[in-house]
C-alpha cells in the first residue's frame, strides 16, 4: 500500500518545490502525492505543478475552482472556474499519469438525473481535452 499526500488548504504546502522538497525528505517509493487540481489553482496553475511532481502523482483529484466565486471558489462546476483543463490534461500525458481521478463536485450535482449527465458529461470533456 502506497500514501498519497494531498495538498489541502491548511497553508501547508502551497507551492510545488515545498512538495517535492517534503517527498524527498521522506525518500520513500511507498510514498507519493495525491494532486488535487482544484486546490492548487489559489497559489498557482495546476499544468506547472505537474511537470514537477511527475511520476511522484499517485491518484487526482479532479476539481474546479474559480478564484473570483463565491464560498472561496469552492461549489464551481466544471468549467466554470479557472482550470485550464487543455493544459492540464497536456501535462499529465506529458509525465505519463495512467492513474485513479475522482471528483469532489457540489452537492446539487448529486440530486438528479440531469444534474448526473451534466457532471458525467463535464468529466468526459475534461478527459477528452
């Protein structure tokens, strides 16, 4: 079983050098970096995080968030935030990221069908880009 690290909003970590300088103070194979997309976009663009983590990504969290929305950006569907996802998506192809992605959505897009289709609909998109 591997750990993957996840970047939250505690102050942490908020730039990539500070999470490959804690993954190499670990030096461990066993322990690598769960991304969250969403969450780094405060401090800066998920695509130039990715370059450096590479291979050291474990699992995604796919995510908006939008600087300028309400709650903080947090409750933004997908594409309505600002995610780059062309770019993004570039990256991982670019360091060969074949993992997991889940979602972490607003609420409302668990309440009916339609809503269902639309955040299937936004993730297909986002894996197509």
């Amino acid at each position: 079983m591997k750990i993957a690290i996840e970047n939250v909003w505690n102050e942490f970590i908020t730039k990539v050098d500070q999470a490959t300088a804690y993954l190499d103070a670990i030096d461990s194979p066993m322990v690598g970096w769960h991304f969250d997309i969403g969450n780094v976009v405060r401090f800066s663009p998920p695509e130039t995080w990715i370059p450096v983590l590479g291979k050291r990504i474990l699992k995604l969290h796919v995510k908006e968030w939008g600087k300028l929305k309400p709650n903080n950006g947090f409750g933004v569907r997908f594409f309505e935030g600002d995610n780059h996802w062309p770019a993004i998506m570039k990256a991982l192809d670019d360091v060969g990221y074949q993992g997991w992605g889940i979602t972490e959505q607003p609420g409302d897009q668990s309440k009916s069908a339609d809503a269902m289709k639309d955040l299937s609909s936004g993730f297909d998109k986002i894996l197509a880009s």
